[in-house]
C-alpha cells in the first residue's frame, strides 16, 4: 500500500459516510464520479462510459454479468451461456449462479501454452451455441488471471464479441495495474472495445482493500441495477438531475473508497502509481530467468504480470504424489516458520507454488532466499520420508 491511500483509508474511516445519495456525501459522489471519468478515459470506453466503486472483483463481475443478462433480452434464461477460459475467476460461475442461469451455462473454454484462452475454440464454441439454437449472453476475458497473471488476446476476443452479439466482458481486477504502466501498457489493447469492465484498485494501484469498479461502455446499461426508494432515491430526482450513486449500484450503504485513490493520484500521480506496478512486473521477469536457470524448479509460464507459479523438483524423487507432498510440505513449514508466505495452486492436478509480487520493496535477493528456503525444507521433507521407508 502506499502511503497517501493508508491516509485516505484514516480520513474516510473517521468521516465515515455513506456514499449512496447525493445529500449525504455530495464530495463523495463528486470524487468517486470524477475518478470513474478518469479510469474510463485510461481504458479507452468512450464519451457515453460511466461506472461505480465496488467492494471488489467478484461484485464487479456480478454486476456486469447482470448488466450482459438483462441486455441479452431473453426469457428463458435457460438458453443464455457465458464463456470464460478454463483458468478465468471462480466468481465467473458464482455470478451465474446467483443470476438464476442453468447449470451448464458457464463454458470453459481451454487455454494455450501461456494459459490464455484459445480464441479458435471460442469461436468454436460460439458458432455451436448459436447452431443449438442458444444465446452467447457474455464472453468473459481475463486481464490477468488469479493464478499465473496470463492476459486473455483481447483483440481477436473482441472481434468474435461483435460477429456473434455477445457482450464483451473483461475481468482487469488484477491487470488494471497496465492501465498506468509506462512500459507496458500494450498488453492489454483492446480493452477499449470492452462493454464493461472490472479494475481492482486495491490489488495493482497499491490502495488498501476496498477499493475496486466496475466500467461500463454505455451509461444506460447501469439502469438495470436501479430501484427507486422513497426515502432515498425517489424517482423526481431522476428528473431533477440529482447525481445518486446508488441509482447504479448492487449495494446502498457504501464507504468513500474513492478517497484513498483519489488522494494517491494527487499525490503521486497516474505515473507513480505505473512505476511502482512496472516494477513489480519487470521483478517477475527477473524472478522467472532465477527459475528457469534453477534445476531444482519447474516454472509454469513466463509472466505477463507479477506472478509466478513453478514448484520444486527434487533430482532423485520422480514420484509426482511425493513431489507433490514435498511442495507441500514446504509451504507450510516456510508459513509455520515465520519466515514467508507463499501461495499454491494446482497445475494439471499437481501441487505447484505461487509468488505474487506486488510489493516494490521485494528484491531478487528476497526470491532467492525464499526459493532457497523452499528446496531446504523440501529437501528435509524427502530425507525424513525415505528414512521413514527403509
């Protein structure tokens, strides 16, 4: 976190209003309004964009999946389908879920050697949906992938968006951080051709958590999480112009998240914010080359962002349950003992290690010393279980 986001964080906290109408947070609703406009501009949305905080990625999801059902114009929300990659966010199925949609209606769609989803399978899939007598309600793709920060080729996903009539949906709640970038920022084109768009402030903008939006092409499609209360939002204030933030939100009692961005922009401006997430990324890169020249490690893929996924390769073990266990093992003895934190997932059901670097201060000598940590305890791991055997 940086530190004028940790001052907003006290300010808004002390302040403590809720950012739903405009009589109770008039500079609130100014700020956040003017902050939209701005990441929007970033984006490339265009003049009829528009958007609201959220208090994460998964409600920004949510909330442009509702959006994409409602403009989809269906009754039978049996015959909608979403398309994601096979490596995109859980709370792509959640939504679903929530929305009322079927079961089957969230299709995976695999990924290449660089866990980006193949567009010729999505093309694929589209056609046959629309063969079946189906409607592609959303195509989700994703700015940076939870697990190994893989950006989706937002271009040609785009073109497929516009032949079938599916709405574009790109999940940037960890890739926003490009937005700023000032050596990296083409990983991402084609965001702009985006219906809506998820950012999460407080992963790559370094802001303390909540602080994230959802972005929308077209003003008009908030209209579909509107409800008007008489004791907060009548419906003359539509009328009267009268700018109510919670007119396009899922939530009413909101904090003044925007605050803490607001202030980091003031402070440190679009390009501080962009050095430190540039940072970060070429960290990655160097920890990748670290990884690659190791033999005690495999690692998964090259990074696009600042995560690397890779596990520990013991030269005399090749049981993969047992290197499995030794992974695993090391994880937790690493966590037990105070020294780091590191992550797991699973790559092809097998147990894998994950850094996701979003601390500017972490040094390649810091990932070393971890990688060093890991094969030790790894190492003590094997030593003990074939002990154990003989």
């Amino acid at each position: 976190m940086v530190i004028p986001a940790v001052v907003g964080e006290a300010i808004l906290s002390a302040v403590n209003s809720s950012l739903d109408t405009w009589d109770q947070s008039a500079g609130g609703t100014l700020i956040e309004r003017k902050l939209i406009d701005w990441t929007n501009e970033r984006i490339g949305l265009g003049p009829a964009a528009d958007g609201v905080f959220t208090s994460g990625g998964s409600q920004s999801n949510l909330q442009a999946l509702l959006l994409a059902r409602e403009e989809a114009k269906s009754d039978d929300l049996a015959r909608l389908r979403v398309f994601a990659s096979e490596v995109s966010h859980f709370s792509v199925k959640k939504s679903a879920k929530l929305l009322g949609l079927s079961a089957d209606s969230v299709v995976s769609i695999p990924v290449d050697h660089d866990k980006r989803m193949q567009t010729v399978a999505l093309a694929h899939e589209l056609d046959r949906c629309k063969r079946d007598g189906l409607l592609p309600m959303a195509v989700v793709a994703t700015a940076g992938t939870t697990d190994f920060g893989s950006i989706d080729p937002l271009p040609e996903i785009a073109e497929l968006c516009a032949q079938f009539g599916a709405w574009m949906h790109v999940d940037a709640a960890y890739g926003c951080g490009l937005l700023t970038s000032l050596k990296h920022r083409d990983r991402i084109d084609g965001i702009e051709r985006a219906d809506s768009v998820t950012v999460d402030y407080h992963k790559s903008f370094f802001q303390p958590v909540s602080s994230s939006a959802v972005l929308v092409r077209d003003a008009s499609t908030l209209r579909h999480a509107t409800y008007h209360a008489e004791y907060l939002n009548p419906r003359r204030m539509v009328e009267e112009r009268i700018p109510n933030q919670v007119d396009k939100s899922l939530q009413t009692t909101r904090r003044f998240d925007a605050l803490k961005l607001w202030m980091t922009l003031r402070v440190m401006g679009a390009d501080g914010i962009g050095q430190l997430f540039d940072e970060v990324c070429d960290l990655a890169a160097e920890g990748w080359k670290l990884l690659a020249a190791d033999p005690r490690f495999d690692v998964v893929v090259e990074p696009s962002l600042s995560t690397l996924v890779f596990r520990y390769i013991p030269a005399a073990v090749t049981d993969p349950a047992e290197i499995d266990r030794a992974n695993l093992y090391a994880r937790k003895a690493i966590f037990a003992s105070g020294d780091a934190v590191v992550a797991g997932t699973k790559v092809g059901g097998r147990h894998y290690l994950k850094f996701t670097l979003l601390n500017p201060e972490t040094t390649a000598d810091d990932i070393t010393a971890v990688l060093d940590l890991i094969a030790g305890h790894a190492e003590q791991y094997l030593g003990e279980s074939l002990d154990r055997a003989s």
